[in-house]
C-alpha cells in the first residue's frame, strides 16, 4: 500500500472553500482505501489529509481523473501553500476500504 | 471526530517488533473509525500511525482497554521516541469504519 500524509494551507478565510473543493474528489477513486480530510485545530487556515492507496499508481492516476482535476482546479485559486508531507508505507489497519 | 497523526520511532532493528505490537491492538477498539499503522519509506525505524476516532473521549477511553494496555506493554521496550504528533479534526472521508 501506498499512503500520504499532507497539510494545505488556505488563503486567510478561505478553509471551508477548500474543504468544500477537496471533498469533490473523494467519491468514485479507484484504489482509493482511504482519504480523510481534516482540519488543523490549531490553525484555522489548514486542513491535513491522510490518504491510504493500494499502491503508488492509483494514487497518480487518481490526479488524471476529471473529478480529481475539476476538485484541484476549484481548490487552487484558494490555496495559500503546502505544510508538512510525508509519504507511508501502510501495513494494516482498521477503516481501509475496498479498492 | 477526532483525529490522531503520530510518528513513533523504534529501538534500531526493532520496528518490526513496534509493528507487531501496535497492531495487537486495533481490533475492537469502541469509536475508532479509522487506525493505520504505516513505515516510514525514509527512516528504517520509525512508524507512523494516523487514527480517526468519533471523539477525544473515544480514544482517551481506548488507551484503557486491556488489549491496548497489554499493546502499550509489549511496546514499551522497543521504542527509541516519538516524532511529529499532529491532532486533526476529521470532517468527511472514504474509508472511515463504523464505530
């Protein structure tokens, strides 16, 4: 399996806009076993997203989808920047969906 | 909800023994949606694990269960120290089990 954990950072104000985008994405991404979207409790410009895929390549052809494409046209506009980022390798675990 | 991104660092050669241990303690835990436990593709020892419960008092109670008792116990051992340590607050995703 494949996973990332990342942290976004929205224009001042502009959070729920993001949400709101990122969430467009989640439905329908094949070799998707997990995507959750969060916010940062302690900043409220930044959501984190921790992702669970069956492999590397699900995860980049996810980025090729026309949701996925639509989801980061609608969230680039307010995206200040990235935060911390970090690739996983997942072994097991509760709450992993079927690919 | 309530979420968790923790990255745990194993004794050196021992993050197959943290693994094994951590993972005793994933089933049956009351409010957990989600619980994966991942290596680290960039550092031989360290874990991470990224958690979604329905509350902080879910998982406050969790830390209580025998199971994760005797998981913390079988754990202690072999582990060096801890990473970044994130909390989230969890809105939507796929892959979130139910409680």
């Amino acid at each position: 399996m494949y996973g990332l954990i990342g942290k976004m950072i929205a224009l001042d104000g502009k959070r729920a806009e993001l949400v709101a985008a990122m969430g467009e994405s989640t439905a329908d991404m094949p070799g998707c076993l997990s995507y959750v979207v969060a916010e940062d409790p302690d900043d409220a410009n930044a959501i984190w997203i921790t992702e669970v895929w069956v492999d590397k390549a699900s995860h980049q052809a996810s980025l090729k989808l026309e949701s996925v494409q639509r989801a980061i046209a609608r969230a680039r506009p307010v995206i200040a920047g990235f935060g911390e980022r970090f690739e996983t390798r997942p072994l097991f675990g509760v709450g992993l969906g079927s690919p």
